[in-house]
C-alpha cells in the first residue's frame, strides 16, 4: 500500500471512531450546541462560488476566509466526501484550487487579497488538511500538484533572516506572517509531501531569535519593539508543531510570559480570537490539566459572545474570521485533523 493510501486509510479511521465516541473531554452538550451553532451560520454564509468573504473593516480576503472556514468543518469531522458539510468542504477547497496561480504557485485571489502570503498559508494548511481525506484520485493528484507549487513558493519567499512578509517578494519578515507559513509546512509534511528541513530550521530561528529578555516575542526580528502576547502564543504553538522540546529554555520563558499575559475571558493583547487560537493548541496539546481550565473559561466566554444568529465578531476583523476561529477553537478536542491533535 502506498503512503498516500496509507494516510488516507488512517485518517478515515480516525475519523470514523471519533465520530462514534461520546463528546471529548470537558466538551458540554452546551458548548457543542455552541459550536454547532457557529458552523450552521458559516453555511449559510458561504457564496454559491464556495468562498466566504469579510465585510468588515479590513477588506475581503476570500482566500483567506475561505481557508479558515474551510477548516472549522473539517475540525468538525467533515471531508470533502463524508461528513454533515461534506459539500462545504468540496466547495471550499474547489475554490481555493481555482485561485492557484500555475506559475508562481500563490495561492490567493490577488484583487481581494491585499496581504497575499496570509492567503497563502492558511489556504496550504486547508489543502494539506485535506490531502489524505480525498477519495478522488484524480482530485487528490491536483491536490499535490498545488501543494507541491505552494510549497515552493514559501521556501522562495523565506527572508535571509528566516521569516516571511505580506508580499512573496518582499524579502523581509514579520512574526504573524511567519507563523501562517510554519503551520503550513508542518501540515504539509504530515501529509507526507515534501518540506526542506532547511527552511523550517530557518524558520524556527527566526521565531526563536525573536525572543525578549521577558521571554515574550517581539514583532518583527529586524526591530527593537515590546513582546506581543497574540505573537508568543502563535510562537510557541508552531514551535511544538516544528518539533521544539517543551523543556527548551525558549519555550520555558515563552510560556512563562503567556501564563503572565494571556487570559481567556480578557482580551489582553488587541487580538483575542487570534491570540487564543494559538494559546488554546498551546494548552490543549500540553494534556488535559492546563486544557480543561482554559476550556471551561474559554467556551463560557465564547458562548457568552455569540451572536443570537450563531455568529461571533472576531477582532473586528469581520464576523467570517470570528466565526471560523471561534469554531476552530471549540473543535480542537475532537481531534479530527492531524495538525491539531496531541
């Protein structure tokens, strides 16, 4: 058996006794109607082109939207061919596919998308999460053609420095780009395609060299600035996925400062949805003690936001983000997606 149909095999398994067990540890029959809630609205939501689009201040950004509510229904349990959202997950990947640029490999609608590489990322992890789900032969060989392009194209954006920018041709770096990129990669390789350890070792540096003397990560490598705590949670959840110990003196200090600064009913940093999309991979891979603290305060507070149509306003980014992240997070203990599993 070959390796693609061996991880298709295994996913499908996991899948399948997942979704037969009672709810995950610490999830409520509140909280699931919660999140249930959260993604009836993102159905109904998306276009009949199968992206979602922003309307808030910040513009569109169908790519990226479309890669992050793509996501939240395939940390549900659904597939591109199985699942409640089956058909949301096809068109949302369909879409993304279409937005492929052939020569370059950027993956991004660029009239809308005005910050390119986000796009890029988040729609590589959607696709990558979906690689070994497809069942279509054929759809999955264009899968790999796409990705392999989209890997590419990160590798030849990566900075001397080790980051990524808003631009692939930028040649400078910033953490929250940097992060969107290394999430891809690691999505990537545990779909069995191939990522060059020397642009992850690159990377990890960057995050690392990042760091302040308060353990917490500053913005960007090439400027002096204060720590960010949405930047350190984002830090230290891609860092575990690249490999880096948790008792490395790095991660140590990173998650001293984010145990000082973050909080899950407060938002403490300007940037709560991203922050605790982060902080909550963060804990929830750390085992069940730091995780069902940081549930039960989170997904009371998320429940108490929520729209009365199932909606949730995220960073005034637009209620598309909100919704997305905020399903994301309540899903991660079903552990259906690689990436996001212990």
């Amino acid at each position: 058996m070959s390796l693609r149909s061996l991880i298709a095999a295994a996913l499908t398994a996991t899948l399948a006794v997942a979704q037969s067990n009672a709810l995950p540890s610490g999830v409520t029959p509140e909280l699931q109607a919660v999140a249930n809630r959260g993604l009836e609205w993102l159905a109904r939501h998306q276009a009949s082109d199968g992206s979602w689009r922003n309307h808030g201040a910040h513009g569109g950004y169908p790519v990226a939207m479309t890669s992050l509510a793509g996501m939240a229904f395939v940390t549900a349990g659904s597939t591109p061919t199985r699942g409640k959202y089956w058909r949301q997950v096809r068109d949302a990947v369909d879409y993304v596919l279409k937005q492929a640029d052939p020569t370059t490999g950027l993956l991004a609608n660029v009239a809308e998308d005005s910050q390119p590489m986000f796009a890029h990322g988040f729609a590589t992890l959607l696709l990558a999460s979906v690689y070994g789900m497809e069942e279509d032969r054929r759809q999955q060989e264009r899968l790999k053609r796409v990705l392999d392009r989209a890997i590419a194209l990160i590798a030849s954006a990566q900075s001397p420095a080790g980051g990524w920018y808003y631009q692939p041709t930028d040649n400078t770096d910033e953490g929250s780009v940097t992060v969107t990129q290394m999430q891809a990669l690691r999505a990537c390789r545990m779909a069995g395609l191939v990522v060059d350890k020397r642009v992850v070792d690159r990377a990890i540096a960057y995050i690392e060299r990042c760091q302040n003397d308060d353990g917490g990560i500053r913005y960007r490598l090439g400027m002096a600035g204060e720590s960010r705590p949405a930047i350190t949670a984002a830090g230290l959840a891609v860092l575990h996925d690249a490999g880096v110990a948790d008792d490395s003196p790095f991660v140590q200090k990173a998650m001293r400062y984010c145990q000082q600064h973050v909080r899950a009913t407060v938002d403490t940093t300007g940037h709560h949805f991203y922050t605790q999309l982060y902080w909550s991979q963060v804990l929830y891979r750390r085992g069940e003690r730091p995780w069902a603290v940081h549930q039960e305060q989170l997904g009371d507070w998320l429940r108490q936001q929520q729209r009365a149509d199932g909606s949730w306003e995220g960073d005034a980014v637009g209620p598309v983000y909100g919704t997305a992240v905020a399903s994301l997070i309540l899903h991660l203990p079903y552990a259906y997606v690689p990436i996001y599993q212990r």
